[in-house]
C-alpha cells in the first residue's frame, strides 16, 4: 500500500482562530499546542497582543536570525528560565553570557565523539534490559512502549552522569516526573504573562520536590567525589575536572549540582519520547519496520550493537529523524526580544515573547511535502532547509546532547528490533500532549512477537 493512502499519525489539534482569556489559560493547562494557531502552518509568523506582544516563528531565515545570528538579543524567555531555574538553577541549559560560555565549554569534552562513543556500552546493557523486559510479555500482553522506554534511558543517564552506588533511581525519578508536572504547569501562568497574584497553588509542592530532587542529588555526589574518579570517567568526573580555559576556574558543588540535574532532566525524557514516538510510528508502518529490521540484522546480525554499528544505519537514523519532525519533544521553544527588530516582517519590540513552535514548523504546509505523513525516506536524499528541522535547536545554544541522544536512540531502537516484532493494540493510538515536553498521552500501547 502507497504510504500516502496510510491512516496519518495521531497529529494535535491547534488553534483555529484566536482565543480569548478563559480559552487561553484552559488550553494551556490542557495542551501547549492547542493555543499554537492553525494559521502557524501556512504563514512565516503569527503575532498578537494577548496578554502580552507575541510573535510565534515558523519563517527558517527569521529562525536563523534568533537563534544564530542575533544570538545576544534573543536570550532564553522569562518563562523558560521561571520553569527550569528553581529545579536547574543556572547550570547550561539556563545560564546566559559568559556564565553559559564557561560552562559550555566546561562541558563540551565530556560531549565529544570521542567520549559518546565510550557510552555505548551503557547504552547497550540498558537496550538489552529493555529488550528482555519487551520480549518477556511478548505473545502475552500489551505493554507500554513509553513507559519502557522512560525506564531504559533513566538507567543511561543515571549511570553517565554518576555512576555507581549512591544514587537512588526511583527517588530521583519520581521527583523529575513531578517536578516537571507541577512547576511546568504552574509557570504555564507565567508564559501567558499572567500577573503574579493569580493564585498558583501548585507551587509550594513544586518547592518541596524541588528540595527533594536538589538533596538526592547533592548526597549522589558527595559520595562518588568521595570515592574517587571511576576508571571509566563520568559526566561528574569530566565536569569536575574542568577548568574553564580562560580563568581556570572549576565548578563549585553547587554549579555540578545544577548541570547534573540539568543532564538528567534535559536527557532522559526526551530521549524516552523520541523512542517511544519511533516505535510507534514502526509499528503502525509493518514496510518501515521489516526495512529498518533487515537493516540491523545486515549490521549487527543478533550481536550487540555498539557505536560503530550503530552509526553504519541509514534507515533506522531517518526514523528517528522523521519521529523526531512529527513529534519533537521540545516542541515549543521561547525567547524574550532584548532589542526592537522585524522578523519575517513583523515588527518587534524590547519586551515581546518570541516563541518558535518547533511542531508547527515541523509540519509546515510550505516546508514539507505531506507534512503530516510518515515518511522516513526524506531524509535519505537531500537534507532539509536547515531551520525547517530544529528538533535539537539551533546556533551557540544546540542541544548539547544531540550526539549522544541519537546514538542511544539508535543502540535501544535496533536491539529491541532485532528482538520482537511489534504492532499496535488497536484503538489506543496516543495523543500528543505538550506541557513541557510532547508526550503520548495515555501512553504507547504495543504488543510484541518474537522476531522471526
Ligand atoms: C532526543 C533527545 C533530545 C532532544 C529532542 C533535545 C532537545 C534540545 C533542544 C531543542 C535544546 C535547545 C533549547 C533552546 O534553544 O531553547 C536543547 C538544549 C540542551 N540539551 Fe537537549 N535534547 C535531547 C537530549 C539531550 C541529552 C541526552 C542531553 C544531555 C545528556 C541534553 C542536554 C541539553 C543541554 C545541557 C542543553 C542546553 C545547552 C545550552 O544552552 O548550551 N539534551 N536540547
């Protein structure tokens, strides 16, 4: 069957028009992407006055400029740093200025092809866990392919960032999972620009789980720099040992602190969602799948895949591209204007939000051919407009994980396929949620057989 003649991926429900108050504030409670107007998909920017000057970007050249070209007058929204700074403090993903130049730099050894590559067999022990987890209700019963996947990249990161004894998974885990609810949608108000004595009830049990991911972590530490480095660095031990090139100066406990959690709270759910998303989309594609199979069986047989195989495979890599077009899991990116300018000729003022709807542009109608088809071939041929496809940002501010999160994505996506065939549990499609991340809501039904 044609893929175009293919029922098309669960996709949200945008904006039909503007929106008024109540409207608004529901919609952005409920799902992130239902306040992104329709019009995002047609037109190069979207701008309103609602309840403060905005402008939504879906225009590339105008992209380029904020986040390449005019870097300085484009920083981090104030929204951006009102969700992540009481969980991240200032650490990478937060800081601005020299401040972030430092850390970037401090950082940038511990990201290099080199050390990534180190990973994998991390990456492959956590993939064969998960695999072994899939395989044993394979034939039997439904899984959830999100929650597996949550599961999997937490083992990654847990173990990259500090490895060994001391750190407690499921505390830290449950934490992140709540930090992440109540404070990104209590600063959902914030977003909106709504003013401080709307009541934002949420946010003193976002500061009690605050304290209790901060003190996890800070125990984690303290006992692995007491241990001494491990044999085999550590995100924690590159990061101590980092001197800034300039100044020499190391990071302060507190400045680890923040950049751990920002690894961890930046690394493991994006990386889950990208999976999570991937197999749904093999799974409702059985062509796709039986292709990216027999890709991985000519590479790794039924051995372990490890970086250097894992890069020799073009098919399963453009799945994850295109999971990764159809649903980015930072969907929605902000910046707040420092200076007066025109994007995509709409005039900007010093003050106005600039937000760039990375799925709207993703599904762009003027961008892409049948935007909202699956269609991994794509991304065989020539690459895309640059600033068409920002699903790791773009400029000094790209992901810093980029590398490292498309090699475990393609290490756990090939040893589960070499593994199990999967298929959908009709009538539970999920349905794409943005509140900080885009997630599945009700999560990614499967079933499994054994690989034949
Ligand atoms: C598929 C998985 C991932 C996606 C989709 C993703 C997406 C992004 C995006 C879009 C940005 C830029 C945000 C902006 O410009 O406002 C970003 C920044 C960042 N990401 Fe990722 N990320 C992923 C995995 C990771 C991993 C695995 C790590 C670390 C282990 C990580 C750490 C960071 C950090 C520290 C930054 C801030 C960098 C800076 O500002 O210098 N990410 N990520």
């Amino acid at each position: 069957m044609p893929l175009d003649t293919e029922p098309l991926p669960p996709r949200a429900t945008l904006a039909p028009g503007p929106m008024g108050v109540l409207a608004t504030f529901a919609a952005a409670r409920r799902n992130v992407l239902s306040m992104v107007p329709e019009a995002s998909l047609h037109r190069p920017v979207v701008s309103g006055s609602f309840p403060r000057r905005w402008h939504m970007l879906t225009d590339p050249a105008a992209l380029r400029r904020v986040l390449r070209e005019r870097v300085e007058d484009y920083p981090k929204s104030v929204v951006t740093k009102l969700v992540l700074q009481p969980g991240v403090g200032n650490g990478l993903f937060v800081a601005e200025g020299a401040d972030w130049l430092w850390q970037r730099r401090a950082a940038a050894p511990a990201f290099a092809a080199r050390n990534i590559a180190a990973l994998a067999p991390v990456m492959s022990a956590a993939a064969g866990r998960a695999a072994d987890r899939i395989a044993a209700v394979a034939g039997r019963r439904a899984f959830d392919a999100f929650a597996e996947m949550v599961t999997a990249t937490f083992e990654v990161i847990a173990d990259v960032t500090v490895s060994g004894a001391g750190f407690d998974r499921d505390a830290t885990h449950r934490a992140i999972e709540r930090y992440i609810d109540e404070v990104a949608r209590v600063s959902l108000l914030d977003i909106l620009g709504f003013p401080p004595w709307v009541p934002r009830p949420e946010r003193a049990f976002a500061a009690r789980t605050v304290r209790a991911m901060k003190a996890g972590a800070d125990a984690a530490i303290a006992a692995r720099l007491a241990a001494g480095p491990r044999p085999v660095p550590d995100l924690l031990d590159l990061m101590a040992a980092a001197r800034d090139p300039q100044t020499g100066r190391r990071m302060s406990p507190a400045e680890l602190r923040d950049n751990i959690l920002t690894f961890i709270v930046a690394g493991h759910e994006t990386t889950a969602l990208t999976l999570a998303w991937a197999l749904w989309l093999l799974a409702t594609h059985p062509d796709a799948q039986d292709r990216a199979r027999a890709e991985v069986r000519a590479v790794a047989g039924d051995g372990p895949v490890g970086a250097e195989r894992a890069a020799a495979m073009p098919f399963l890599r453009a799945v994850i591209d295109e999971a990764l077009r159809l649903y980015p899991p930072a969907g929605f990116l902000a910046r707040t204007a420092r200076a007066a300018d025109e994007l995509a000729g709409a005039r900007v003022l010093a003050g106005d939000t600039v937000m760039l709807p990375v799925y709207a542009l993703h599904r762009h109608r003027r961008l892409w051919d049948a935007p909202d088809a699956f269609k991994p071939e794509r991304f065989l041929g020539p690459p895309p407009d640059r600033f068409a496809y920002l699903p790791f940002g773009d400029g000094p501010r790209i992901c810093i994980g980029a590398a490292f999160a498309v090699q475990e994505a393609l290490i756990i996506l090939a040893t589960i396929l070499q593994r199990v065939r999967l298929a959908a549990v009709p009538g539970r499609a999920p349905r794409p949620v943005m509140i900080l991340t885009l997630r599945p809501e009700g999560g990614v039904w499967l079933t499994a057989e054994p690989a034949s």
